[in-house]
C-alpha cells in the first residue's frame, strides 16, 4: 500500500476506519462526520471510488408519503361560451398586404420582417410590405404571428361555440 503524504488526511487508520464503516452500511455523510478532521462526504465518496469498494444501490428517500386508499379523480367539466355569430367588423384588412419579397440587404426600417420561403433556398426573402412603427410584421402577419386563444365550432342554430376544460 502506497503511504500517503505528510499533509494527507487519510491515514492510515481513517482509511481502515473507512473500510469498516463503509462495510457496516453507513452513509458517506455519516462516515464523515466519523472521521471529521475536516473529511467532507465527496471526500469520503472518492475514496470509496479509488479503494474500489463495493458500490452500492442508490438509497430511497427516508420519508414515505402514503397515498391516500381511495383514489381522487380530477373533474374535468366542459364549459361552453356562447358567441356571436355575426362577423365583427374588423379594423384591419384580412387580405394579405402588397409583398415585395425583399432581400435581407435589402430591408429598411419599415419593412415587414415575415420571413417567406426556406433560409437556405436562393428565392427565400421577407415580406417588405409597411408595417406599423415598433412592430416587427405588418398587420397582415402580426395577427398570423399571435394564436389563438380557443378553438371554435359552430352549433346547429349557427351561433358558434368555443369549449374549454377546467381541472377541479
């Protein structure tokens, strides 16, 4: 056995102590504080490792949280809004803008930034049509941009309805 420094912490009796311990089942935070004379857990670890003892099974969390006897269920409810169905007039044009398929050199300050075609493809360019100031699309593509909050389906009397589910 190879005799370990001055300034070693582990000497030669802390390291049988360690085999003992460590084959008694302790934990390496426990062994630790055995051994003290500042030997910390990850110290303990790595010369578990180095003097190739027997690994061990990961331990179990100590606190066991029963479960209760009888399983809850989670009521999920439907709930169903009822909507308008007349069409809102919108502020906005739902047509898409005049494009102009402008190179990335290209840009200017105004120009829409929704990115037409596939990056690597030599045809691929931004929209260009005018856009707001301090926003990056032009309306057309901004409301493309943001989803939508529900779905709808319309019912058999035409008004439409947007279901959701509430956890309970």
């Amino acid at each position: 056995m190879p005799v370990a420094p001055e300034d070693s912490r582990w000497t030669v009796e802390r390291v049988q102590l360690l085999r003992q311990l460590w084959g008694e089942g302790l934990s390496a935070s426990r062994i630790a504080l055995e051994l003290a004379c500042g030997i910390t857990r990850n110290a303990v670890l790595g010369k578990v490792w180095r003097l190739l003892l027997p690994q061990r099974e990961p331990r179990r969390c100590a606190r066991i949280v029963k479960r209760p006897t009888q399983e809850i269920r989670k009521v999920r409810m439907p709930i169903t809004f009822i909507v308008d169905s007349k069409p809102r007039p919108s502020r906005q044009s739902k047509r898409a803008p005049a494009m102009r398929c402008v190179q990335l050199v290209d840009l200017e300050e105004h120009h829409c930034r929704w990115p037409i075609g596939t990056p690597r493809s030599p045809d691929f360019c931004f929209c260009g049509a005018d856009r707001p100031p301090k926003k990056t699309y032009c309306p057309f593509h901004e409301r493309m941009s943001v989803p939508t909050h529900r779905e709808e389906s319309s019912n058999v009397d035409g008004t439409k309805q947007a279901s959701g589910t509430i956890a309970g």
